[in-house]
C-alpha cells in the first residue's frame, strides 16, 4: 500500500492538473470562481471518514457550489480514501485534513459539517455545529438517546440553523409522489404500515487490545464514559452495543419507521412494546439480532418494524420495505418507488424510479442510492441559501427515531411502554424512564 503522504501528493498533483487543462466543467479555475460567486459557495467539513463518511464527501463534492473544505477523522488511515473521493468527484482543490471535531467548529470559514461517526457522538457534534454557527447535516439516528433528541432540536431552534438527518427517501421524488397518493386517499384510510430489514451479519467477539497508534481512542470516546479498548469495535460493531450504539432497529429500522410514519401521517406514539433478542448466536452482541416492534398511534394507526440481522432471507421479495394497509387496499415501497394493489391483492398501480443510480439499494453501508444521496444533499444546501426546513428537518427526525429508541428501551426493561402521545415521554415507569437518558464522560455533558 502507498503511504498516506505520498498517496495524497500524487492526488494534489492529479487535481492540479485537471485545472490546468481547464477540462473542468469546460472552463479554467479562475473563471468557474468568478461565474458562482464567492458568497454563493457553501463550505463544509465532513466529520467521521469511515465508510458512509468517505462517500458523501464524494457526494457533497459534487454538489452545485458547494466545497469540501476540511475532512475530519480520530484515526489517520482514512484520510486517503476520503481525499481520493473528494477529487474523483472533481473539486478544485483539495480539503485539509483534521484529527480533532473541535478544531473544525473553531473554524470559521466553514459553513456547515456533515456527521457521520458513531451514535453517541451524533447529537454532541449537532450542538456544536449549531453553537459555532454551523449548519448540520447529521447521518441517522440523530440522536443516541430521546433526551438528545430533544437537545437537538432545541439547539437548532435557538440558533437558527438548519439541521437534516440522512433520511435520505425523504427527498425521493416517486416516493414524495407515493405518499402524496396515500395522504389523497389512493387506498383509503390508512391504519397500518408493516416494515422490515435483513440482513446476514456474522457472529462478533471483544476482545481485550491495544488502540493502534494511528486511532485517538480517547476522543472516538468523547461523550460516552471511557471504557478499555477493546479489538472487533471499531469501526463497524460498535453498533450493537448500547454504550455506544442503538442496535439495529435505529442503525436502519431508522428508514422504514420514517417512511411509515410520513405514510400515516403520525407523531408520537401512545404505546410500544418489542420482543425478540440475540438468538443466532452467542456472542457479544448487546442488542437484538432478531426484533418485532410495534407501535401504537392516535386514530387507531399502528406501525409494526420486523427486524432479523443474521438470516438474509427476504420479506415479500425484498430486502427492506414498507407496506401501508388501508380501507380499500395497500401500498408498497421501499427506496424511490410504489407500487398499489386492490384488497384481493391485485396490483393496480405501479411506479418505478426513475434514476438509474436507485438500483443501488439494500444491505450497502456506505449508501442505500447514490441518487437519493445527492437529492437529499442537494436539499440540505438549498434549504441553507433559502432559510428554510429541509427535508428532514431535525425535529422529524426526532419523531420518527424516537418510537425505535422507546422500543429499546421497552426491549431492555421488558415490559410494554405507555406513552404520552404530545411528546413521547414514558409514563409512570421509573425503570425505563433512567433510559430516557445517558451518562456522559465528565465535561463532555451537551449543553443547549
């Protein structure tokens, strides 16, 4: 492999060279800067490389007026693969690159910071984005707990800074168009949305090591109380364990509750309630690897998520998806498209994408689409030169992760939750209510 620094020379030299020849766009430089204008440029800094990270630095890159100034990492060795995506997408020049978050908010030429690190680290970063004066475009979950959700929401209010969680079929026209139909009555009243995701993940084992020299353990930590490094966590497993992550059911039941939820035209839940556990295998997996959740709304709607992580056997053709129950037949989705049938069954209606690029779906963890990728981009930039709410605005991400982080907590005290339905909160149960909330490494505690 090439060494990082001689790696990102012969990028720099690359990049160079193709604003020389003045191939990019068909133009030179100099006149590309003078046609945008230099208060039209959105600066951004992605934070958290690994993965999705690298790739919406790409897609971000080749966003309209917009420029990838900093990336930013706590491990060294994914500098290379983020820079080399920044210039395959064709930027002019290439970003500088930043160990530490908080040397990106002390920056002002920036103007916005995309997130993509673990769960825990989702809403800290969203405050302080919002506190420097920065835009937040913040991966999903968007919050590690519902009290952070609410931080959030009050940070973006008070500051009056957009925030969109990646929610990225939020910005899918064909769905958009799907929903619409739904909310006009194609079907009827609906009442009920069924939801699932699959998957085939393989068995995951801890076991006690040593950070590697490249890799500031302390600061991936940040917020959460320290814990000993351990081998298999980072950078991928942390997910299924609860001092970190928020296991399956908010790292992508997250995208179907959140469709379900826009379909039914619901806010908080009034009960939820969610079986299962970690029966595969015997391992050191925290979470369920198989989980049913339902959901209870107002108005006699419910939405049921089914989740099994280690058997990729698909539901109903597919991978992932949703379908929505009416009075006079049903819907199904998944990423940009629908299709309606009648009550016997019958397919009525059906609607495909129309991007090459929505082909590209399912288990992949870097992106479920490159084009809802870049539509969803696209919005969040937008929504930041007009001023207003973006697609998934921070407070419907709020409402549409919260139901799954309720039904965690109703996994891990074993009981059916009682919600208040104005705002989510549990009612009249001291044990699940300590969940509400999480502990935070001494002088890492979000403050709004």
């Amino acid at each position: 492999m090439e060494k990082r620094r001689d790696f990102i020379k012969k990028v720099a030299v690359a990049s160079a060279g193709v604003i020389a020849g003045n191939s990019l766009f068909g133009m030179s430089a100099k006149s590309y800067r003078n046609i945008i204008g230099a208060n039209e440029r959105i600066h951004l800094a992605i934070i958290g490389l690994n993965g999705r990270g690298s790739t919406m630095a790409g897609t971000f890159a080749r966003q309209k007026n917009a420029e990838i100034s900093t990336l930013c990492d706590v491990d060294t060795r994914v500098f290379a693969k983020a820079l080399k995506s920044v210039a395959s997408n064709k930027q002019i020049s290439l970003p500088k690159t930043e160990g530490d978050c908080r040397k990106v908010m002390q920056d002002k030429n920036i103007d916005a910071i995309y997130i993509a690190t673990p769960d825990h680290w989702h809403t800290p970063l969203t405050i302080m984005g919002c506190q420097a004066g920065k835009h937040v475009y913040v991966e999903k979950p968007l919050s590690h707990n519902p009290h952070e959700g609410e931080l959030a929401i009050a940070a973006a209010r008070k500051y009056n800074k957009v925030v969109q969680m990646g929610a990225q079929r939020r910005s899918a026209p064909v769905l958009t168009e799907g929903i619409q139909q739904l909310h006009e009555g194609i079907i009827g009243r609906v009442y009920y949305a069924k939801t699932w995701y699959t998957n085939d993940r393989k068995a995951t084992f801890l076991t006690p090591g040593t950070a590697p020299a490249e890799l500031n353990y302390d600061l991936w930590q940040g917020p959460a109380p320290r814990l000993a490094y351990q081998n298999g966590l980072i950078h991928y497993n942390w997910h299924w364990f609860w001092h970190w992550g928020t296991g399956e059911a908010l790292n992508n039941g997250t995208h179907e509750v959140d469709i379900a939820r826009w379909g039914l035209g619901v806010d908080y839940p009034i009960k939820v309630s969610s079986s299962g556990g970690r029966y595969a295998f015997k391992d050191d997996w925290q979470t369920p690897d198989t989980q049913v959740v339902t959901l209870e709304y107002p108005d006699r709607k419910m939405i049921m998520w089914e989740s099994s992580s280690a058997n990729g056997r698909k539901i109903e053709g597919d991978e992932r998806g949703v379908i929505f129950y009416g009075e006079n037949g049903s819907l199904s989705t998944g990423n940009d498209a629908y299709k309606v049938f009648d009550l016997k069954g019958k397919l009525t209606k059906e609607v495909a994408s129309k991007d090459k690029e929505e082909t590209m779906q399912g288990r992949n963890t870097a992106t479920v689409s490159l084009s809802l990728d870049s539509m969803h981009a696209a919005d969040f930039l937008d929504a930041i030169r007009q001023n207003r709410k973006p697609n998934c605005d921070v407070e419907t991400g709020h409402k549409s992760i919260i139901g799954m982080q309720l039904s965690n907590i109703a996994w891990r005290v074993g009981r059916e939750l009682r919600l208040d339905p104005k705002n989510g909160h549990i009612l009249n149960d001291p044990e699940a209510e300590k969940l509400w909330k999480r502990s935070y490494e001494p002088g890492w505690e979000p403050k709004v």
